[in-house]
C-alpha cells in the first residue's frame, strides 16, 4: 500500500503542475488511481480525487490571485452558479449516460482546438474589460452550464472555462487560466459536500495525495505565470489534444 501511495502521490504532483497551467489535472489523476486501485469502489476513488484537486485547485487559485489581475466582477458570479449547478449535475448523473455525452463533447472539443490553432491572437492580448449587466450574465450561464457539466461529466472542464473566458470576455490567458481556477475550486467544493458526508474519501491516500498536488500546482502556476500567455496558449493546445485522444479512444473502447 505504501508503493502505490507513493506512485500515486507522484502522479497527484503531475496533475497539479498540468492543472494549475491549463486545466486537465483529471486526465493524469483519475485514470491513475483506477489503474493502481483496481478493487476500490468508483464513487470512493472519485470522492478521494476531488478532495486532492481541491487541495491543489485552492493552492493554486492561491497563486494566480497574487500575481494575476482577476476580474473578480465575472468570475465572482460564475462561480456562485457553478457551485449550485454542478449539484444539479451530480443529481443528473444516472439520467445522462457517459456513451451520450462524450461524442459531444469530443466535438466541441475538436471545434475549441481548431479554433485555438487558427486564430493566432486568440488569449494572446488582453483587451479592455468593460463589466456590465450583459457581462455579469454571460459569466452567470457560463458558471452555471460549466458547473452542471462538471457534475455530470467532467472532463475537460478547466479547458471550456479558459476558452469561454477568452472567446466571451476577451481575457488573455493568464487571465483566463486565474479566472478558471476559481470557477473550478466551486465546483470541487461542491462535489465534496456530496462526497465527504457520504464516506466516499480514503482520507489515508486522498491527504498524502493533496500535498503533492499542492506542490504541483504551486510550481505549475508559478512555471505559467513566468513564461507568459503564449506559453499557457501551448499547453492548452496539447491539453485539448489529449483530451481528444481520451475520449475518442473511451469512445472506441
């Protein structure tokens, strides 16, 4: 038990430098833990997971207020819809199966990554944020309809909150990936209040987990924040390339 804490522990810290960059820390985590705790029951390994990357999302969120410009009269509003929309997700769970969910979002997706790739400037320069009523609504739905999603399905989440923040309010993406954080950090905090009261934590591998993922998400916010927008911008791309192998391959499988 102690080899897989400590592999797992190093795979936390993996997905929390991925995560606090663009987003995706999931991608490295979940598969991870299934792999190495092939008996534990799904709900108790996602419940674990949750209560690292929160740990990890809270550090990292940490990090970009200090360094980062947060339009906190978007992101404030987003998050509050996040939070109660992704326990409408979570209620929604059994009524969506994952087989209908994944070809649209491996669509959407796909549309995200050539859109990013084709539009050169797209989060590389901020523009002037103007927050008025029309901006405060749009960050309401996009909270609201990314938190319902996070609750229901999950994957790539952090990634459709970077692009919706840059597509719609025209942040860079520092700026996106800061906003994003904090977005995210509602929505785990919301799975948790599902999952803790339910016993679904393994609190002897989920707490060894969340420092590593804390270490992660310190140097992976710090790395992004130091090299810039257009750095963020690539790994975005890649992260979004991995997500489209992810699902086309569960699809296939």
């Amino acid at each position: 038990m102690l080899t897989t804490t400590l592999f797992l522990c190093l795979f936390a810290f993996c997905a929390g430098l991925i995560d606090a960059a663009v987003g995706g820390g999931g991608l490295i985590q979940v598969p991870a833990m299934f792999n190495f705790l092939p008996g534990v029951e799904p709900s108790t390994l996602l419940g674990s997971n949750k209560l690292t990357s929160a740990c990890g999302t809270t550090m990292a969120a940490r990090s970009w207020v200090k360094r980062v410009s947060i339009p906190w009269g978007l992101v404030l509003p987003a998050a509050g819809t996040a939070f109660v929309m992704s326990f409408c997700g979570a209620m929604a769970v059994s009524a969506v199966p994952a087989s209908l969910m994944r070809p649209l979002v491996l669509v959407l997706i796909i549309a995200m990554a050539i859109y990013t790739f084709l539009k050169k400037d797209f989060g590389a320069v901020r523009k002037p944020l103007v927050i008025g009523r029309r901006e405060r609504l749009m960050a309401l739905l996009i909270g609201g309809a990314i938190g319902f999603y996070d609750g229901l399905f999950g994957p790539g989440t952090g990634s459709f909150l970077i692009f919706l923040f840059i597509r719609c309010h025209a942040l860079d993406f520092l700026q996106a990936s800061a906003s994003a954080k904090i977005v995210n950090l509602a929505t785990n905090v919301a799975a948790l209040v599902f999952f803790v009261p339910a016993g679904k934590v393994i609190y002897s591998l989920a707490l060894p987990m969340a420092v590593f993922n804390m270490a992660g998400a310190l140097v992976g916010s710090r790395l992004a924040i130091r090299q810039g927008a257009a750095f963020v911008r690539v790994l975005f791309l890649f992260l979004l390339i991995a997500l489209i192998v992810k699902l086309a391959w569960d699809m296939v499988a």
